[in-house]
C-alpha cells in the first residue's frame, strides 16, 4: 500500500506544479498583454483617436470614407457617350441615384446626364475652379467634400473654424455654364473627392439647359416674392438667382454655417 500512496502523492505534487507554472505563465501574459495594449492605444493615428472617442457611429464620416465610385462605373465614364450602352447606363443610374441632387431630375434627364458624364478623382487641397476662370462644366460631389472661398488659391479653406460646404450628393457651378459667366468663387477639395463632371460642350449639344433654366426661373419667383428684397429691380433679382443654389437637407442634417452666405428657407416639412 505504502508504494501506492507515493506515486499518488507524487502525481498530486507533479499536478500542484504544473498548476503554478500555468498561473505564473498566465500572470506574465497579461502583463505582456496590458502593455501592448497601453503602447497601441498611445500609437493611434488620428483618425483611430477620432473614431474611438465616438459613442455613436458617424453616418456621414462613413459615407465619405467607404462609399466609393464602383472601378466599372469608372471604366464606363471613361466611354465616350455613343458607346455607352443601355446596359451600362442602368449600372450607372444604380450608382449616381444615391446622390440627392441627381434624384431631384425625372427619370429620363438622368439617363442623359448619365450619358455624358465623366469621372474626377482629386486630392484634398486641389483647386477645382478658380475664381475668375471662364465655365466649362460643372460638377456632382460623388465623395468627398468641397468649399468655396474668394480667394483665388482656396487656402482660407483650410483655416481654423472653416467648414465644408459641400459633401456627397451636392451639385454645383451649373449656371455659370448655362450663362457664359465666369466663376465667382473658387472651390478647392478639403477631402480626397470623387466628382461626376458635366462639360459645357455636351450640356448644349445634348440640350440639357432646360431643366436649367426652369430651376433659376423658380428662384427668381422666390426671391421676387421676399419682402425683405421687394425694393430691388429684377436686374437684382436675376444676379442672385443665377448666382444662388437650391439645397436639400435632411432632418438633423448639420447646415454649414459660413458667414459669407446667405440662407434663405424655401420649404420646410413638420
């Protein structure tokens, strides 16, 4: 009996042991561990830093960073617009549909826009249009953001406090090309954009003014009805509604608030 019992107190020794060494291992990894952990989170890049800080998932930061042109939407752009084939044009429609601008048009001004569209990809910092320049086409932010400023190199954009103007689904420089003004502004990219381009030369040729011209007529109705602008000529009036924008923003949308621009309300729904 006396062997037996030794080789059991033996194994429950050898168990004890193998017990320690596990607890001593484990001990040592999780300091291991929590000092990884503590050097990671120091070695965060700032955009790391801005989404871990959040509670709440930011719809528009993901809409900016990861809803992206599609490579063969890119490579059907690229097509010159007899070569497109209705196909292709559908698979487009999916794409450009998610910008809000583009679905104020009924459905056969957009098939002509897509038509003719091309693609513009910049980088943030870069100058789309130069205040002075003459109209050549203009533009559906896709991705991205873009401001305007009076500056003719766009770097009070990027000024302490300045905010961006534009981002997806916005649309703008339209009736500079429909009227052969020059620009007024300059607009530069505060983040790498996407851009659906619509050039002058296909806008007329494939009679896309009239939408246009009704959507300035419409402002020129508003701003004409305002008591507040009652006392300016129409000359007055037409400057402004060539001149202004007509935006939609979604409840709790964040309005923009520059202080070089004027917001009138046209409509609101409760």
């Amino acid at each position: 009996k006396h062997p037996s019992f030794w080789r059991l107190t033996k194994k429950v020794v050898l168990m004890c042991r193998v017990c320690i060494r596990f607890r001593e291992g484990s001990k040592t990894f999780m300091q291991v561990w929590a000092t990884l952990t503590k050097y990671a989170i120091k070695q965060q890049t700032d955009e790391e830093q801005r989404e871990s800080s959040k509670a709440a998932f930011d719809a528009q930061y993901f809409k900016t960073k990861h809803n992206r042109f599609s490579n063969q939407a890119i490579q059907i752009t690229m097509k010159s617009p007899e070569n497109r084939s209705m196909e292709e044009l559908e698979l487009l429609l999916f794409s450009l549909r998610s910008l809000l601008s583009f679905r104020h048009y009924n459905k056969s001004y957009q098939l002509m826009l897509a038509k003719v569209m091309r693609y513009e990809w910049f980088r943030r910092r870069r100058v789309i249009i130069k205040k002075g320049q003459t109209a050549h086409s203009f533009y559906f932010i896709y991705s991205g953001g873009v401001s305007f400023t009076t500056d003719e190199d766009g770097s009070s954009a990027f000024q302490e406090g300045h905010q961006t103007d534009m981002r997806k689904g916005a649309r703008f420089g339209a009736i500079p090309v429909l009227k052969g003004l020059r620009r007024n502004f300059t607009a530069v990219c505060t983040d790498d954009t996407e851009l659906l381009v619509v050039d002058k030369e296909e806008f007329f040729e494939n009679r896309l003014d009239q939408v246009l011209v009704e959507e300035s007529h419409q402002r020129f109705i508003f701003f004409r009805s305002l008591k507040l602008l009652e006392s300016l000529p129409d000359s007055s009036i037409e400057i402004l509604s060539d001149f202004s924008t007509t935006e939609e923003f979604l409840y709790g949308q964040v309005i923009p608030n520059n202080l070089e621009n004027l917001i009138f309300v046209i409509k609101v729904n409760l």
